[in-house]
C-alpha cells in the first residue's frame, strides 16, 4: 500500500493546498522583512553612532576654554613663556600646536612640556577645569622685535583655537 | 513600508534627541560667556612696599558688577627689573562687596622705587588690572573734602530732636541746607577714609562741627560736639571708627543753632583723634548752612 502510494505522490500534478501556500507564503515574507529590518537597522545605527560621536566631539568643543594669564617675551632668552588657565567646563584640555605670529610672520615652534605655575610638571600633560599651567615656546625661526605686536595662538587636541597678543 | 517608517522614525527621533543635547550644552556655553561678560570688578588703590624680595600689594577690590566672583591668582610684574610672580590668591567677593585686601609676592631682586605692574585673574578667565592709588595726599572728588577725609555733601542729613539727651528718638531724617534756629538739630555726615597710610582714625570727643556768622562784633559760634546714635536714639558717645574706605555715618550734635540765626553760615568739621600710633587732627570747611 505504501510503495504504492509513495509514487502517487511525487507524481501527482495536482496543486499543494491554500492553506500550506499561504503559510509558506507569509513566512517568506516575514522571514524576508526581518531580514531587512535587521539590514536597515545595522546601517541606521553605524549612522546614529556615527552622529552622537559628531555632536559628542562638538559639545565638548564648546565647553574648552583657556584664558591667557600672562605671555612673557625673555630678552635675552628669547623664550617666550605662555601660562594659562583652564576657565571652561571640561577636563582633559591639552594642547597639539602652538602658533607665533604677525601680521607678516609666522612660526610654529616647540613648546616645552606643560607644568603647574609652581614649577612642577603636569603628569597629564593636561589642564582639567580650574587648573593653571605654563609652557616656553623656544627655538622660534626669528628673534621678535622689541616693542612690536604679536599673535600666540594654542590649538588643542580637540581642535579649539584661542589666542592672545603680546608685545615682544 | 512598516519597516521603512519605522526606521525613519528611528533615525529622526535620534537626531532630534542628538540636536536637543548639543542646542542645551550650546545654550549653557553661552550662559557662561554672559556671566563672564558681567563679572566687574574693580581693583582700585593700588599700593606697593617692598621688604626684602617681597612685594606687599595692598589694594581695594570692589565688585562693581552682577555675579559672584572668584579671584584665584594675582601677578605683579616689575617693570624695572623685568621679572615677575604670581601667588594664589582665593578671594571671593558677591555683587557690591567692597574689601580691602593685601597679596604678598616674592620678587627676587625687586627695590622698593622700582615700577609695579598687577592684574588679578578671575575664575572665569578675566584680568583684572590694578589701578595704582596717586602719590602724595588723596584728593577727594570735587567739592568733597581735602586731604585723608572724604566729605560727601550729597549724604548730608540733619535731624530734628526734641531735646539732646540720651535715649532721645531722632526722627527721620531731613535732605536739605536750611536747619531750623529753634530746635534741637542733630547734623550727619558721610565721612570716607581715604589716608594714604590705610590706617583707620579713631575719633574721640574733642571733634566737633562750628559755624560761624559773618559780620559779628565778637567771635562766637555755635557747635555741634560729636555724637553716637544707636537704633536710631541719642546715645553718649565714647569713640568713632572710621575705617580705609569704608563710608560712614557720624553725627554732631544735636545742638540749637541760635547765634547763627537768620543767616547763612560756613560748616567746618574739626576732627580730631588717633591714628595709629600718632594724633590725628584736621579741620575741614564742609557745606553752607541757612539758619531760619
């Protein structure tokens, strides 16, 4: 009876029924959205990911400020000592370059590592909210001249400039 | 299309909560850049003195503006031997404080003629540059006073009491130039200590306030001796503070003005008392008086 009925069925032409059709059917088609959704939702969250570390770098852009507390041109030193204070609202303000200039010149010299005002040096390298440091810029291309104007400016790793003027 | 909605939906909503972040921290910032903006303070009376390495600043610092004010650091730069410090200095001073304040930094090297230079710095990040006091004798504002006191002719005040002893309710007090012969008149003064030294004076009894009428055959006045109010009642009067800076009150009186009635007279202020160590005593013309 079976091996005749096993025959019958796989060559029989008949159609499957509704009812099976319909539930492989709605399967497909679930299993086919979730799988996209699941797609859409991987590359929605690159994106949002991708924007919160846009807007969490320029929020914290916003909140570093440094205040100039005096700018010392050494003569004959020639070194020029910059101290600074952290009056913004995030931690971690360190410095990548500093630029010297006029309205025709410009320099990038070294600058000394960051030290607290009494001397000793920032272990960070760092300013945090409220902390006062210095550093010497030394080995500029050009000796300044007495009594002209000039421009300092500190560009942190955060990518905010401030400057302040100075008379060598 | 479920699913692209969703999505979308998804995507919106995070920005929105992403730019809601940033639009605050930005709204913040600028809160801050507006309070730094108002910070005001005034650092007025400058005054140097070196001992050894160490430069004693001595200075009045007002905060003349809307917000509280922290001072963490001050710099002195002398400018004659091109060196300069700074010391922590950990001031906090509320909108309309008034305080006198003395910093000492060490300057090695520094002479006492040399040329100073100063500026506090705010937690904010703002400078504060020191003005530094005139040398030689204060001069009070215009029309207000000679030498180490400063006479505010625009606070004058008199009172009229019913009698001058002790206990005695003085009333509320009168604005104005013209005192009436007939009654017991309490005179108030608003005297500043301006001396160079900073030293408060002490005044005792001998000071006084006199008037004298021109034209009389002989020499008399009427006075009016210093006196104490408390809570605004007649009190017997032992002594009177007057402090570098500080404006304050003192009272003369109260006395009947009768040789000088029906005109009008000079007020001098005689004060005398103790400064420091030494006597002090200075007679001051004030104001103009109609006796009625």
């Amino acid at each position: 009876m079976l091996a005749r009925r096993i025959p019958r069925i796989i060559f029989d032409k008949r159609a499957v029924s509704n009812v099976i059709s319909a539930t492989i059917l709605t399967g497909v088609v679930i299993a086919l959205s979730l799988s996209m959704f699941t797609w859409a939702q991987g590359r929605t969250s690159v994106y949002n990911r991708e924007y919160k570390e846009t807007v969490d770098a320029e929020t914290a852009k916003l909140k570093e400020k440094l205040a100039f507390e005096y700018v010392f041109y050494g003569n004959p030193s020639h070194n020029i000592t910059v101290y600074l204070l952290n009056c913004g609202t995030i931690d971690n303000v360190e410095i990548k370059n500093v630029y010297v200039s006029n309205s025709t010149w410009l320099s990038n010299p070294s600058f000394s590592t960051l030290k607290f005002l009494n001397g000793t040096e920032i272990a960070d390298q760092d300013l945090d909210v409220g902390e006062e440091g210095y550093f010497v810029l030394s080995s500029l291309s050009t000796n300044l001249k007495t009594g002209a104007y000039y421009c300092v400016k500190v560009v942190t790793v955060r990518g905010v400039t401030f400057d302040s003027n100075f008379v060598a | 299309m479920l699913i692209i909605f969703m999505v979308s939906t998804n995507v919106l909503l995070w920005t929105f909560s992403q730019n809601a972040i940033y639009t605050q921290a930005a709204k913040d910032e600028n809160q801050k850049f507006a309070d730094r903006l108002n910070e005001n303070i005034v650092a007025l009376g400058g005054n140097y003195s070196v001992l050894g390495s160490e430069v004693t600043v001595k200075v009045i610092l007002r905060n003349a503006g809307s917000v509280a004010v922290q001072i963490i650091n001050l710099w002195v730069f002398d400018t004659t031997i091109q060196k300069y410090n700074n010391t922590v200095t950990p001031l906090n001073l509320n909108p309309g404080d008034n305080r006198p304040e003395s910093v000492v930094v060490t300057i090695p090297g520094a002479g006492q003629n040399d040329t100073f230079t100063s500026w506090f710095v705010t937690a904010r990040g703002n400078t504060v540059p020191l003005e530094k006091e005139q040398e030689g004798v204060i001069v009070a504002q215009l029309a207000q006073g000679i030498g180490s006191i400063s006479m505010d002719f625009r606070q004058f005040r008199y009172y009229e009491a019913p009698n001058d002893n002790d206990g005695t309710d003085i009333g509320s007090p009168h604005y104005g130039f013209t005192i009436d012969s007939t009654k017991y008149t309490l005179l108030g003064v608003m005297l500043t200590n301006l001396d160079s030294s900073r030293e408060a004076i002490n005044l005792t009894g001998d000071s006084y306030i006199w008037a004298v009428a021109r034209h009389v055959e002989t020499l008399k006045s009427d006075q009016w001796n210093i006196r104490k109010v408390q809570d605004n009642k007649l009190a017997s009067f032992d002594f009177q503070i007057l402090e570098y800076g500080k404006p304050t009150i003192v009272y003369f009186g109260a006395a009947e003005a009768s040789r000088s009635a029906g005109k009008v007279v000079p007020i001098n202020i005689l004060l005398f008392g103790r400064q420091g160590e030494s006597d002090y005593g200075q007679n001051l013309p004030f104001i103009a008086l109609r006796v009625t």
